[in-house]
C-alpha cells in the first residue's frame, strides 16, 4: 500500500511542478508518522503544511500523541492546514484542543480545505486534481469528526517551501508568489476600516455631547476601564483573619457590618464637647425656619434629572413633573418640616457598590464605594434644604472664598491650576516651592455629625433648622 502512496506522491508533484513551475519546491516524504513529523521540523526555512489524511486506523491514544506531534513540529511562520478523521467523537474536546482547532468540523474536509487554500491565499488550486480523496477515506460514516485548523502564523515572504508527507496520512503542500503582496494589502485594509470605525465612534460621541448626554456618558462607559467595572462582585468575601469564605451568611453579614461601620464611625467622644456650652437653644432663623413654597418645591422637582435610577419607592423623576404632584409633595414636606419627623420609606435606600480601582481587593467590601439610591420624594426634600442653606451661607460669607469644592460656579481645577502657575513662574525665577498635599481617608464617612451641626446651631442661632436636618 506504501508503494501506491508513493507512487501517488510522486505523480501529484510532476503535475503542481508543470502548473507552477518554479514557483512551487515539493518534496514527497512517505515515511512513518512520527518519522515524517521530525523530517518536517528539520526543514527551518518558512514553509505552508496542507496536511490531508486519515488516522482512522490508529488507537485513540496514538491519534493523540500524532496531533501533539503535529503542534509541537510547527515553526514560528509556519503555517498550517490540517484536516483529518478521528475515531473516538466523545474525546473530541480533547482532539481539538491538542491542536488548537478554532474553525469547527467539516464533513467533507478535503474539499472545504482546497476552497479555503484558493479563498484565503490565492493558490488557484485545480479542485479537480484531488479526487483522489474518495479511495483514501477508509470509512466515512457519520459518527466520524473532521477538523480543520488554518493559518497559524502569518508568512513574511513569498518564497515557501512546500512539503508533502505520506503513510496513509497525505500531505499537499503548495504555495504562491504573491503570499507577501496579499498579506500587506490585508494589513492596509485593516487599518483603513480601524481608521473609518474610530472615525465613526468619534462623531456619535460629538454628536450625543450636543444632543443626548445621557447616551454620550452611556458611550464612554464602554469605552477603557468603564467595561473592567462590569465585572460581577465575586460571591466571596475576606475576613478579618485573611481566610476566603463562600458561605451566604457570612457573606452578607461582612458587608452589613462594613458599610454600617463607615455610616456609624467611632469618633472621639471629646469632640462633641467642643461647643455644646455654647449652644443657643429656641431661637429662630427666619430665612431656615419659614414654611416651603410652592416655587421651591417646583424648582428642584423641574431640575430633577431624568432617566435616573429609582430608589426603593420605584418613583422617577419624570412621574412628578406635573402640578398634581407637586402640589402633594408640597403639603408632604410642610408637614415633614413642621413636625421634624418624615416617612419611614425616606429612611431606606438601596445601595449599588461601585469598584473605587481596578487594582483594589475585589472581595473587600470596603474596596467598593456605595452609591445609594434614595426615594425621589426623600431627595427633593433634601434639596429645598440644602438650597435655603448654601443661600444663607453664601449671603453672610460664612464659607471661605479660596473652597472650590462642592461650590456652585466654582471648580477644584481652578486651584489646580493657580498652583501650577504659581510653580511655573517660581521656576523661571530659580526659586523652589514646597507643596503639601493631604488626602484623609474615608473623610466623609467618617465626619464627626455630632461636632458638624453643633457648628451650624452656633451659626447665627440657627438651631431649629439644624434639629430638622439632624433628625
């Protein structure tokens, strides 16, 4: 049987030789599988392996190890075809991850792979010359899987040697002159459409900044480490003693108590101390203390954001644009605001844990920072109050001028760039400069709130307003 084989290769050789001419080297191996692999790995030149054949008649255990063989003789530029029939169908998993097969299984392998020679490197293969195949194939019933794996490593010039094997495992091998010429007109077409596509993304970005920002700031979470944030929380926690736990109890119970610790910090009792000899009691702020209006209430339900996420009320912003509402929720906070009590619901909310960094311990839960999501009515509230509060500040100049943060019309790059002038014209005139930076950890979870509205209940005597807010 070796003999027809390679008295096959020898007559397949002349005919590519009188097609191709000197563009095609061939070299017929007709050896042992093994032997023939090692034969392949000592050519170094860069060279294209067709492999077609059958391991039909060898155990499962030996088809494994000639596919092993097969990866471990490819070359860094080599490329690879590589179809063939294998015996045990529920090992196949294994069979295509020994050679790394991304392509799938095809029937009628020799075929499909002459098409993707022509298709894909421009071999101009007469299909018509293979017919051979059909008194090579042993058995072909259906229980039999065919794989195809193609192009390993791309080819840098156009001078390839071809090889062909044999032992009842057939290897074709052709090549072409123009490898190089096709390899970088697809590398000028990639980057061509790479160019179009960013272009594209460009200007939907330019064009939702002026049009829809929520899609403009939905577009740019996609983009960079908005996608690393998508990462599910693992359903693990570390505990205190280092140890990984998977336990649901355990897990919820760590990140109760972790964001119950930074709402309820253990600040020095001293503090609280500070003022409260000071405190003036009954007294009346008129600007703090007068009754809600109609025209505060409509403002700050209008301003409300749309397309928010809702809070435990499942009420949006866009439900209570309307007069009947507004109405509602002006006698709701009038009563709120003249008792000192409000809703148990306004006490809820649902926290979503954002990551802070992507190099943080992701299962930490204070590695997260929690963004709650509140009842809209709660957060209406809050806004008439804050408002009458920076108005009154902002009108007896209580908040220093040089604060940027949190500041309507003002912004922490102002001063970032007042100390990058300031360094800049030091070091035209030779002179060094100093800067300290402080950055407190965890500062506003772990604000003392008893000191805090001490200070604003000395604030000019307005203590009922600070006992609404506090309560």
């Amino acid at each position: 049987m070796i003999h027809y084989f390679i008295d096959f290769l020898s007559k397949t050789a002349a005919n590519l030789k009188t097609i191709y001419g000197n563009k095609l080297e061939i070299q017929p191996i007709g050896e042992d599988y093994m032997v023939a692999l090692r034969k392949v790995k000592t050519m170094t030149d860069k060279k294209i392996i067709v492999w077609f054949g059958s391991l039909q008649s060898l155990s499962y255990e030996k088809q494994l190890d000639v596919l092993l063989e097969i990866r471990n003789t490819m070359q860094v530029d080599d490329k690879l075809l590589i179809t063939f029939d294998v015996t045990d169908t529920s090992r196949k998993d294994i069979i295509e991850l020994s050679y790394l097969d991304p392509e799938g299984y095809s029937e009628n392998f020799y075929l499909n792979s002459t098409h993707r020679l022509n298709r894909e490197i421009n071999a101009n293969v007469d299909i018509s010359k293979f017919k051979i195949k059909n008194e090579l194939v042993a058995n072909s019933k259906s229980d039999n899987c065919s794989f195809v794996n193609v192009w390993i490593e791309a080819i840098e010039n156009s001078e390839v040697h071809i090889v062909l094997t044999d032992n009842n495992l057939l290897t074709y091998v052709l090549t072409t002159a123009n490898l190089d010429a096709k390899r970088k007109d697809f590398d000028k077409l990639t980057q061509k459409y790479k160019r179009q596509y960013w272009y594209r993304c460009q200007e939907e970005l330019v064009n939702f900044s002026d049009n829809d920002p929520n899609q403009f700031w939905r577009r740019i979470g996609q983009i960079g480490i908005g996608n690393e944030r998508q990462i599910r929380i693992p359903n693990e926690v570390t505990l205190d003693d280092g140890t990984i736990t998977n336990n649901l109890e355990t897990i919820l119970s760590k990140w109760k108590s972790s964001f119950h610790s930074l709402l309820n910090p253990n600040v020095n009792a001293e503090y609280n101390k500070v003022e409260n000899c000071n405190i003036k009691e009954n007294i009346i702020c008129i600007d703090l203390d007068k009754e809600i209006t109609i025209d505060e209430v409509h403002k700050v339900v209008m301003n409300a954001k749309n397309c928010k996420s809702a809070g435990i009320d499942l009420i949006q912003a866009e439900l209570c644009k309307n007069i009947s509402i507004i109405s509602i929720l002006h006698k709701l906070f009038n009563l709120c605001f003249s008792s000192g009590n409000v809703p148990n619901m306004w006490n809820k909310g649902i926290i979503t844990p954002i990551p802070k960094c992507s190099t943080s311990n992701p299962r930490d839960p204070l590695s997260y920072r929690g963004i709650t999501l509140a009842p809209f009515a709660y957060k209406m509230y809050c806004s008439i109050l804050n408002e009458r509060l920076v108005k009154w500040l902002d009108e007896r100049e209580i908040i220093n001028n040089e604060q940027n943060g949190f500041m309507k019309g003002k912004s922490t790059i102002d001063h970032i760039s007042t100390i990058t002038l300031i360094i800049e014209t030091r070091k035209k005139c030779k002179l060094s400069t100093y800067v300290a930076f402080i950055d407190f950890k965890k500062a506003y979870d772990s604000i003392n709130r008893v000191f805090l509205f001490n200070k604003l209940e000395n604030l000019e005597g307005a203590t009922y307003y600070t006992r609404i807010i506090s309560e």
